[in-house]
C-alpha cells in the first residue's frame, strides 16, 4: 500500500476509530500530517498529531496533493463512512487506508488500497477485500471470502470460508458467518449472531441460529 512521498496524508475525524487507525499508522512508520475533526479543539494533539481544524480546512487543498484517511467508526450503520468516502471522492481527493503491522495477510490476498485491517486480524488466503472497508481488531476471515466495498466487519468477527459480503454491509462484534453464506448489501448482523442462512439485502439478523429482526 504505498503513499507517495511528495503527498500530504490527513485523517478525517478521530474518535475512538479514528485514534486505533491513527495509531495503525503510526505503528506503521507512516507520517500523518494532521487531524480533521470539527468535534477536535484546533491546535489540540492525538498522539502527537495535531488537529488542523474542520472540513472547511480541505477546501484549501489540492486533490492531487493531498491523501485522506477515514477516520470514522461504524455502529451498526455504515453510512457515515460511505458518506465521507464519496463525498471526497467526488471531490478528487483519493484515500488510503492501513494494514497494522500485528495483522496477518496470507498469499493471493486482494487488499483495496483504501481498506483498514486492524491489529491481531487474520485474513488466509485469497481473500478480497474493497474500497473503503474495514477488518476491525482480531476478525477472522477465512479463505475466498469477498467483503465488497464499504463493509465494517467488527471486533472478534468470524467469517469462514467462501463468505460473501455485500456492498455496506455491517459484522457486528463477536458475530460467526458460517462457510459459503451470502450476505446482502447494507444488511445488519447483530453482535454474537450465528448466521447459517444467506442473508437478503437490507435485512438486520441477531440471535443464534441469526433470524431477521421484526
């Protein structure tokens, strides 16, 4: 995942996703030049890098110039993400994203340059992974998985072999697909649920075995 050295690399919002991708970077030998958040005090510092101020503060910039990070979490919605990352897309501007240095990547893996894999995420071979997406802390995805764009896949996450993930789809905490299920796009899986059943567009599914939410 390269970043050009003659390009300057801003996070946009920083909470608490924000800082574990922050701190992803950094971990990585990667120079952030500064913090956009409009919820952040300007001239304030995470981690040593300092909060520039809001998004009127991009306005200034060069697209051609410029590299952005997205900084912001997924709570069951992945909307916001997806929001930021096509609003500065459009704007030209072009994101990157982070492999921690405690994530495993095995052979033949596609890695979307924009995609986030955190510490202690386990991806085995042949796995493809999109635009925007994010493996969160200590996920496990088996082989063949596809987790198409924008797709949060959260915390101690388990997706067996053969998964595919729908466009924005959101894993939540916990939560165990089982091999070869399909799961739609923008669809919902609860923290702890165990899905045994494709799993149809725009559905929300929790409990064990995973049934939609009523």
């Amino acid at each position: 995942m390269s970043q050009k050295a003659n390009k300057n690399v801003y996070l946009v919002a920083c909470g608490g996703h924000g800082r574990v991708v922050l701190d992803a970077l950094i971990s990585s030998n990667k120079k952030i030049n500064g913090i956009i958040d409009s919820q952040l005090e300007p001239g304030s510092e995470i981690f040593g890098v300092k909060v520039l101020g809001d998004d009127s503060f991009l306005k200034e910039l060069n697209p051609l110039e410029t590299i952005l990070i997205n900084g912001l979490g997924s709570t069951g919605s992945t909307r916001g993400r997806i929001e930021i990352y096509e609003r500065f897309t459009q704007l030209g501007f072009v994101f990157e994203g982070t492999v921690h240095p405690a994530a495993s990547v095995g052979a033949e893996c596609r890695i979307n340059q924009s995609a986030q894999i955190m510490a202690g995420a386990v991806l085995q071979n042949r796995v493809e992974v999109g635009e925007n997406v994010v493996i969160n802390t200590r996920a496990s995805v088996d082989h063949d998985v596809v987790i198409s764009a924008h797709a949060v896949v959260s915390p101690g996450a388990i997706i067996s072999g053969a998964v595919k993930l729908g466009r924005g789809a959101f894993v939540g905490a916990g939560a165990v697909i089982i091999q070869g299920i399909e799961i739609g796009e923008s669809c919902v899986i609860g923290a702890g649920a165990v899905v045994r059943h494709h799993v149809k567009a725009n559905t929300t599914v929790v409990g064990n075995p995973a049934a939609q939410l009523e």
